[in-house]
C-alpha cells in the first residue's frame, strides 16, 4: 500500500507511463487493504493531473502562509490521530509563527484525525458526534477574540 501510494504521488508531481501505473492500481483492487489506502480519486489516474486537487495538496506546505498571516490562529489535533504528526506539525507552525500570542494550539488527548472521541480504528469512517470538549474549546477561543 506503502509503495503504490508512494508510485501515486510521483506521477501526480510528473504524470509518466499512466497506463502501466494505473494496471498495477488496478491488480491491487480486490486487496484487503486497498480502500484504506485512501488513494486520490479512489485510484483512479487521471489524464491530466492539473485538474486534480490532489496535485496542489499532496505537496503543499503552509507554513509560508501561515508567517504572512496576522490573525490569531488556533490550530487543532487530536492526539490519537494516526495520519497527522502532532507534535512534529506543532513544531512547523512554531517555526513559522514565531510569535506565541498569535498562536493557540488545542490538542485533544481522546480524539483522532476526526475529533470524535471515538476510537478510530483501520475501519472507522467518522461515526459518531464530534468531541464535546473540542466544541467548548472552539467557542471558548471565538469568545476570547478581539472584536
């Protein structure tokens, strides 16, 4: 799964040999793992990558954005989230935004990638109501903006 996503990803950043690409996508279909891939376009190579979101996101870093922005800025994780690294991504943003009033983080230790409390285990799909602690959390920090 590793490798295939990795083989995606390059041809979204250079589009070469589609169809032997999209043949080796197609041969792993069937494959227990193959939907927990989360592939772009459910692995389906599209002709022209330009037109697919995921050729602007896979390689897009923030961190530029987010020095010239002047807002405050909350940044949430959950600390169970098996995709984003929280503390490594904490640390980007620190670097960007060197200035520690502008920036509020809110990590929430019951919570994955879909802040739901729940465990979110290889099949969960974002069941169930979002973390009551994040919703207070989040209309706490709103409260607390300057107007």
């Amino acid at each position: 799964a590793l490798d295939l996503r990795s083989r995606i990803d390059q041809y979204f950043r250079a589009p070469e040999q589609r169809a032997a690409l999209q043949s080796l996508i197609d041969r792993h279909r069937s494959a227990e793992w193959f939907p927990l891939a989360f592939l772009p376009n459910g692995g389906n190579l599209p002709a022209d990558v330009t037109r697919s979101k995921w050729h602007f996101e896979m390689d897009f870093d923030p961190t530029e954005t987010l020095a010239s922005l002047r807002k405050p800025l909350l940044f949430v994780f959950g600390a169970q989230d098996r995709w984003v690294p929280v503390e490594a991504s904490m640390a980007a943003i620190r670097a960007a935004v060197p200035d520690e009033t502008r920036v509020t983080f809110y990590v929430s230790e019951r919570s994955g990638h879909l802040m739901s409390g729940a465990p979110e285990s290889e099949d969960y799909m974002g069941e169930g109501p979002v973390e009551p602690e994040y919703v207070d959390f989040l209309i706490s920090w709103i409260g607390r903006l300057p107007r």
